[in-house]
C-alpha cells in the first residue's frame, strides 16, 4: 500500500492552501474591525495636519518627537545653492576649472585634474568642502594636491600646502560677501 500516492499529495496541497487562504482571510477580518476604517465628523477634526498631529498625541494616539515648527536654530537650515553666497562665490571663482564632482547637500566641489598648457606632467586638483553656510574663512576647508608625473605610469599625488590655498578662500570670501550684500539689497 503507497502512502504517498499523487491523489494523497494533492489532497494534502490543496487542503494546506485553503487552511493559509482562511487565516489570511480571518486576519484580514480582524485588521478592518478593529476600528481602522472608523467614520469621522469633520466637524470635531481639524483640516491641518500639525493640530490633528497635537490631538493625536494629547489622547494618547500618536507619539511627539518635539516641536515641528518653530524651531530656533536648531536642525538643518536648508537653502537652495542659488541662494547660498559661499556655493555660488566658489562656482564663480572655480568656473575656469573642469569639475568632477559637484555636491550641494554634500557641501563638496572636486574639480577635476587640470594642468596648464606649458607644463603637462604637472597637475593641480582643487576640493572644496563646506562646514557652514555663513560668509567666514573657518566655513571652507580647500585642499589642494598636485600629481607630478615622472613616466606616463609613475604619477605620484601628493597634497600641497600652498598659497594657492590662501588665494582661493580670500577670492571665494570676497565674492560671497559681495553676493550676500546684493542679496540683501
């Protein structure tokens, strides 16, 4: 006698489907009566999601994670790169440059490789990183390397501390100053 017989395997399929069909059915039963789909007076509710949010939380539905509005400078102030002086000064002043990498919300500018027409195997790769939004010399950090290249495959990069450092945030400073006062006329 052959227990496992293919009408005994199909039986035990179809009977094990039907038993996950009825507990997804049950389940699904159980979710919509528990009160998700309740009816609501638009009249006691407000429109405004921030004051249904402050409800929810005095009754106990929902959970605060502090004041949304506000804030006093606290959290990230966000700006788009038009309106920020130093990002546009630095494109102003790097513009000659080919870029490799441009990030706003990063607060990075990478130019790529450049090298001057005289000297081939000497190249200079500029990065600019922002630490903050305001016009002042402690808000960029520039790094300036400089590849020498020897033989086609021996090119060694190293950073240099140069005044070409020096020049570049006095440009960039200068220049964010004067778009910051024309934004504020």
């Amino acid at each position: 006698m052959n227990f496992f017989s293919a009408n005994n395997l199909n039986i035990s399929i179809n009977s094990k489907l039907l038993v996950k069909i009825a507990i997804a059915f049950f389940l699904f039963l159980s979710l919509t009566s528990c009160g998700i789909y309740k009816k609501v007076d638009s009249r006691e509710i407000s429109v405004d999601g921030m004051e249904r949010a402050k409800q929810n939380v005095k009754t106990g539905r929902g959970v605060s994670l502090g004041s949304l509005r506000g804030r006093n400078n606290s959290g990230t102030n966000y700006e788009f790169s038009t309106s920020n002086p130093m990002w546009r000064a630095s494109l102003d002043v790097l513009d000659f440059l080919p870029l490799s990498t441009v990030d706003y919300s990063g607060g990075l500018i990478i130019t790529d490789w450049y090298s001057d027409a005289n000297n081939q195997n000497e190249a200079l790769k500029i990065t600019v990183r922002f630490l903050s939004n305001e016009v002042r010399s402690d808000s960029l950090k520039i790094t300036v390397h400089q590849k020498k290249c020897l033989t086609p495959t021996n090119c060694p990069v190293k950073k240099l501390k140069s005044k070409i450092e020096g020049d570049l945030r006095r440009s960039i400073l200068s220049k964010a100053a004067t778009l910051e006062k024309q934004v504020k006329k």
